[in-house]
C-alpha cells in the first residue's frame, strides 16, 4: 500500500488536510505500507515560499512521520512538481501522438468571448467547444505566425459513462459529455492539477488515493487520463466535507473555529489531543471508546468505517478531549506548554530562579484540572498577578458584607503575621485554629478568606492557593478588606 499527502504550499496545515494527511497515515501503517509527502506547487500565483516548511511543520507537531518526501528523500524523488517537469513531457507527447491530446490555440479572449455566446444562448454549462480539435495546417501556422503559444487539451470521449468503487461513497459514475476538453499544459508549459497529478501517482506507484470530496468531479478526468496512457487506475477514497458549528461548508476564512494546526500549536495544545479529535471527523470506531493513543488508531483504523456524511466541528468536544490529555499529562509537559504564555504576557520572567520556576510549576499544578491548552493559564490565574483584589461580581462583594466577615479575617491576618510557615498543610492548620477560636466553619469560614484573597467565590484548593499568594499578598490583601 502506498499512499500520498500532496498539498499546495500555500500556507499552514489546515485541519480538513491535517485529516487527509492523517488518514494516509493510519492506512499505511495499518497495512505495512508507505505515506509519502509530496507538494503540488505548479499554481505559482498561490505558492507561498514557506508553505513547504510550514505544512512539514503541521505534520511534525501532530505527531505524523512520512517515509519519503522534500527532507528525506525516497526512490522517486523529486517530491515538488515544479522540480518533475521534465518528467510530464514523454506522457505529453504520447497522448498528442496518441490523438488524445491537441494544441489549443485559443486566448483568454476566445474563451471569454466564446463563455458569453454560450450563455446568451442559455447554454449555462456548455464548457469548451472544441474549436481547435480539427485545426487545419494552415490555422495552426496562421495561429503561430500570430506568435500564440498553445496550450494542450485532453480530447474527452463523447458518450461514456466513467465509473469507479470509492471506497467511502462506492458506487459512482459521471458523464463524459459533461466534462469538455480540458487543458493538461498551459501555455507557459505548466501543467494543470488534473494532469501532473495523475502522472506522479502513477510515477510513484500510488495505490491508494485519499481526498476530500472537492476532487470528486475531478476523478472522471484523471481516470480517462489514466486509460489514454494505459496506465493502471489507482483506488479513491473521497472524504466528506468537515461543517463548521452552524452546520455550513468550512472556509479557510471561516472564523468560527480555529482552523490551522499552527494556531493550536502556539495555544499550547496537546497535539495528540488535536490527532485524536481528528481522527473522530468522519471516521467512527467499534465500541465506545472515544480516547487513542496513536498506536490503538493504527491497529483500530479502516476506511470502511468513514462516513459518506459531513463531518461536524465541535469545539466542545475539541475542548473535552484537550482537558482529558491535559489532566493526564506529565506536569513537566504542562509546564512548558504554559510557561510561554505566561512569560508573553509578562507575567513571570524568561530566565527564572528555581524559586520562581518551583512557583510556576505549582501556579500550573493547581489549574492543570481545569486547562485545555496552556494559553488558558494566563486568565485562570490572573488573580495571582493583580494588584489589588477584582471582585467577579456583585455576589462576591456581597459576602464580605456579612457580619462574620471582620472576626474570621481579623483571626487569620493575626496567624499570618505569626508565622513564616505558609505551605499548604500549615495553611489548613492555620485555618482550624480559626475556626476554634471564632466558632465560625464551613462557609462562614473559608468563603470569606477565598473571596477576600481571591475576588472569586470558588476556584481551586484554598490551602495551596494561600500557599502560592504567599506570606505578603495575603496579609495585605485581608489587611485592605478590613481596612
């Protein structure tokens, strides 16, 4: 089994390609096989400079390693087609030899003018006419005289029907007559997706091709390809659509949910969290089991479970999967995933002590429960950073009002200033012996003492909460309540 990612460098791995490249992947490594990486950068307008790198980039983060693609090599490099266009001509000139490919000779202008007869006729779909499939010697040589430089087209059967088994949709079929002649070589000798596509699957033994359903209709054209070459048809496999949360198609302009696998990355994801979230858009397991190492996924994975349906987005399953691997990470992890957005925000310093790194870990241990990525630690724990209490709202300031309020935080301020002892066990110790001699437990007790340090009526652990505040925080903060 071979089977291929092949974007576009057009910019970061988006999350219906991060899917694709992820499908290849789980098929190649259940069967034995090989997952090759390859670019289609002949649409210079599109091309950006880094989307090698970047798309490479999206693939590492997630965890997928290819085995033959631009960095590593492999028997049928080159792996961009700008750098294989001496390989298409043999396969260009076959066909024109062949009589399945012409010269075209028309211009932009021909074929807009020729689109806008067609439609004042009503003819909405018609396509190209075929005007230069019968050129007389002498039109060809009028035509290169007037210095045009042709492109080729590929001369459509009238009258077939294409039919081929997608191993997610099954049974399709198309329509020659629907198609039109379509141009495989563009003027400037470029060739089109259609064309180069087919003939690197071929030149790299692709047996398997994995896609989203927008290259549907295109597959009647690359297989009539494949026949007028004689070259062996590979098996297709067109995924659904991925829906944002209102149920419409995703653009990479949509704004709704977060699309590109860099913006996960700089939020302090979890990849596997995002793999495994992947994973789910279209493809459903046996069983109940929602949670997979990447090992269980290629013994678990078949595309004979992929859903001919539109896969939905849902943030809040994103979300929940995230907050799992999160709370079963190793702190160490979760730490280096935080750490930045804390030191970006200006939170805490680059370069730490072992004191301050020992905080910040224990800052992070405390929300670990809580988090989805580590951006998330910023708000969480803004409290720790403010320099005077926020109340959360009206309800909070409300509990400082009781009457209890004074007493319970006369009697911890004055257990604060005796001792220097403020780890978490001495903080609860502390906390007992207030209630002792107050007679104030439960709520009466630590809601005033969370709310007057903290501005919040729950949050996490009061005792390590305390513990991280510290010695002087605390003390001013109850001393302003009572003040």
């Amino acid at each position: 089994m071979r089977v291929r990612y092949a974007p576009s460098p057009t910019g970061h791995l988006h999350i219906g390609g991060a899917r694709t490249a992820l499908f290849d992947y789980l098929t190649a490594r259940k069967t034995g096989g090989q997952f090759v990486v390859r670019f289609e950068d002949t649409d210079q307008t599109r091309h950006k400079e880094s989307g090698i790198q970047d798309q490479l980039d999206g693939l590492r983060w997630l965890g997928l390693e290819w085995d033959e693609s631009v960095d590593v090599g492999g028997p049928y490099a080159p792996y961009r087609q700008t750098e294989r266009l001496s390989l298409y001509k043999p396969y260009t000139e076959q066909l024109l030899a062949g009589g399945h490919a012409y010269h075209c000779y028309c211009s932009e202008e021909d074929l807009e003018q020729e689109r806008a007869e067609q439609e004042a006729r009503g003819e909405m779909m018609a396509g190209y006419s075929g005007r230069c499939r019968h050129l007389t010697p002498e039109q060809t040589a009028a035509y290169i005289a007037e210095g045009r430089k042709p492109s080729v087209r590929f001369r459509v059967p009238a009258g077939r029907v294409i039919s081929f088994v997608d191993q997610v949709r099954e049974q399709v079929e198309f329509e020659s007559d629907g198609i039109g002649d379509f141009i495989i070589v563009r003027p400037d000798g470029m060739p089109t997706y259609n064309y180069a596509v087919v003939l690197d699957d071929v030149m790299m033994k692709i047996s398997l091709v994995i896609r989203g359903e927008e290259h549907l209709s295109n597959t009647p054209r690359q297989i009539l390809l494949y026949e007028a070459l004689g070259l062996p048809v590979p098996e297709f496999a067109h995924l659904a659509l991925i829906l944002n949360e209102d149920r419409k198609k995703m653009s990479k302009r949509d704004e709704t949910v977060l699309q590109f696998m860099n913006q996960y990355s700089e939020l302090g994801y979890i990849p596997e969290a995002l793999l495994n979230f992947i994973v789910l858009l279209g493809w459903s397991p046996v069983g109940e089991q929602e949670i997979f190492t990447k090992e269980e996924l290629i013994e678990q994975f078949d595309l004979s479970r992929v859903s001919k349906s539109p896969a939905v987005f849902d943030a809040a399953k994103l979300n929940y999967l995230a907050n799992q691997y999160m709370k079963k990470a190793g702190l160490a992890r979760v730490v280096s995933l935080c750490a930045p957005h804390l030191e970006k925000a200006g939170l805490v310093a680059a370069e730490r002590t072992p004191d301050e790194q020992a905080w910040v870990e224990k800052l992070v241990a405390l929300y670990q429960e809580q988090l989805t990525c580590g951006a998330e630690i910023v708000p969480l724990s803004a409290m720790f950073f403010e320099p005077h209490v926020q109340m959360e709202n009206e309800e909070a300031a409300a509990v400082l009002k009781e009457e209890s309020v004074p007493v319970v935080l006369s009697a911890f301020l004055g257990k604060i200033k005796e001792t220097e002892d403020l780890s978490p066990e001495n903080v609860g110790v502390l906390l007992k012996q207030v209630q002792k001699e107050t007679g104030f437990k439960g709520k009466s007790l630590f809601m005033p003492v969370r709310v007057a340090l903290t501005g919040q009526m729950h949050g996490r652990d009061l005792n390590h909460t305390i513990h991280l505040l510290g010695r002087e925080k605390v003390a001013a903060r109850l001393q302003g309540v009572l003040s």
